[in-house]
C-alpha cells in the first residue's frame, strides 16, 4: 500500500475519503476546507487508534465553520 495516496485509514471503506469530501463539496464549495477535514477526521478516527483526538479535531473544524457561518450571517 502507498503510504502517500493510499493510507489504510482512508482506504477501508467501499469508497475512500478523498472521493467522498469531494463529492460534498464540488456542488456547494463552500466551507470546503472545515467540511473536508470534519470528514476527514470521522472517517478515519476508529482506524488509526486514537479516536478521541480526531474527534476532537472534527469538532474544532465544526466549531470553526460554526463561527465562520454566524460572521458571515451578521
């Protein structure tokens, strides 16, 4: 397995996480970026044994993107 493209943890399922982040957000770009690493960090934080830190960082994007969207309302 190629450790660059083709990481376990992205790997595991049926489809792999780059193709579905950019299936997300290829209609609606926007929040791209928090969108993609909230997924990011929930897909793979069962496969690389330390769920609770990429939990954690699903939830700082969440948050950030949370912010970002009530500046933008405002």
């Amino acid at each position: 397995m190629n450790k660059i493209t083709s990481r376990k943890h992205y790997t595991s399922a049926s489809i792999e996480c780059i193709d579905a982040i950019n299936g997300m957000t290829e209609q609606n770009p926007e929040g791209a970026y928090d969108r993609g690493s909230i997924l990011k960090y929930l897909w793979r934080c069962f496969e690389k044994g330390d769920a609770l830190t990429d939990l954690k960082k699903a939830r700082w994007f969440i948050n950030d993107l949370i912010e970002r969207l009530e500046k933008k309302a405002h």
